[in-house]
C-alpha cells in the first residue's frame, strides 16, 4: 500500500490515493492570500494527538517547517480561505486520516 495526499488549496479538497486509486476525499480549509498554503511536496514529520489550542483532535506536521495539517476548534472555517497556510480539517476527518497515514507519506500541495 502506497497512500499519499493530494491538497488542491483552489478546490479545498485533499484526496488520499493508494497509488493511483482514490481512497477517499476531505473538505479542508487552506491559507488566506497572505499567509496562502505553500504549493510543493512535502512530508508527514510528526504526529501529535490533542496539540491543544485551535489544532483540534490532532496535528501532523510537514516537511516544511511550521506548516501541517490540523484539526480545528472551528468547523465553520471548513471550506474557506482562512488559515495562516496550514491545512485545517474536520476534527474527525483528521482522525480518520491520521490512522491511515504514516511518518513518511507524502503530500503534494497545489492550487
């Protein structure tokens, strides 16, 4: 099994693919224009169950220094342009991905 991520930041969609089949797709919200989401690949570095603070469930950094992708404290942000370039989820959407991927997956971010 090879499961990577796909984050388009114009659709607000991250795709996790086993290879080239499509798992499964999540609503996310992404960063504003001046604080946008970094276009690039990337990797998961870290896991952290309850990082506190507006994080949610959970946390899973990326490759690229203070950037991850992150549960919130706010639901209503889902969908929109409004982080400060981290990738925000469903609390239990994040859950749900984090047991899925491992150290090491990749993540490709693009418009």
């Amino acid at each position: 099994m090879t499961l990577w991520i796909d984050i388009s930041t114009r659709k607000h969609r991250l795709k996790l693919y086993d290879g080239h089949r499509l798992i499964k797709i999540y609503p996310i919200a992404v960063g504003r224009m001046v604080t946008s989401t970094p276009s690039g690949a990337y990797q998961v570095i870290d896991k952290q169950s309850n990082p506190g603070g507006p994080f949610g469930a959970f946390w899973m950094g990326l490759s690229k220094p203070d950037y991850g992708i992150h549960g919130t404290n706010n639901p209503a942000s889902i969908g929109k342009s409004v982080s400060h370039g981290c990738i925000r989820m469903h609390n239990k959407d994040v859950l749900e991905l984090a047991s899925m991927v491992s150290i090491g997956t990749t993540v490709r971010i693009r418009k």
